[in-house]
C-alpha cells in the first residue's frame, strides 16, 4: 500500500465519521513523516566513495571515479585493501566515515615518488 493510498483511506475514514478531523490529521502527519524518515534512510544507505589522483606536476585530475558505498563495503569484507599499511588509515575508518551523516574528505596522501596526492572523499 502507498502512502497515496493511506491518505486516501484516512480522508474515507474522516467523511464516514469513523475519526475526528484531528485524529486524521495526526494520522496523516505520522505517514507523512514516516515516508519522510525512509527517503531520508535511503538517500544516507546511497553514499558514495570519490577516489580522486592528481598529478603534483601538472594539477591535471589523472583519476576522478565514484564507487557506490555498497560495492566499498562489500569489496571490505572480502579482504581488499585500499591504503598502504602506513597510511594511517584502515578500512573500518573508511566503513565509519561512509556510515556517518557528514560528506567529506576521508583521506589525503601525496606520493612523491610517484608525483601524485590521492584524495578520497565520502559523497
């Protein structure tokens, strides 16, 4: 059944005298903000990992993909590995930051060697 569809059946309810005008109207607030907390929950399950490599040369983005949260996630527990032991960041600090409300950069390291800096930020 659709939220339309509990509308509908509340405002039947109302005509017929089944409810008070108030009593539907706090029906009609409670499924309201019932499809408001599940859009909510689905658009923070949608997060995304952005992998960005630039070239500390020339500035030129060499690397710029976005990677569902869910395939991070899975990728995690199969064992991969995204940064060097050194780096000063694991993978469950990657789970965490992609689980938390807030949008951001996650990780920053420059590689001189290699004349790259690898952002990864939370979207």
């Amino acid at each position: 059944m659709t939220t339309a569809d509990d509308r509908l059946r509340i405002l039947r309810m109302i005509e017929q005298g089944q409810i008070s005008a108030e009593e539907g109207a706090r029906l009609l607030e409670a499924i309201t903000d019932g499809a408001a907390r599940t859009r909510a929950r689905a658009e923070a399950r949608a997060r995304s990992l952005r992998v960005v490599v630039t070239d500390l040369h020339s500035r030129r983005q060499k690397i710029n993909v976005t990677i569902p949260a869910s395939l991070v996630s899975v990728g995690l527990k199969l064992g991969a590995r995204l940064f060097p032991r050194d780096a000063g960041v694991t993978n469950d600090d990657v789970l965490r930051a992609i689980e938390r409300d807030a949008p951001g950069r996650i990780f920053e390291l420059q590689d001189l060697e290699e004349g790259e800096r690898i952002e990864i930020f939370v979207e």
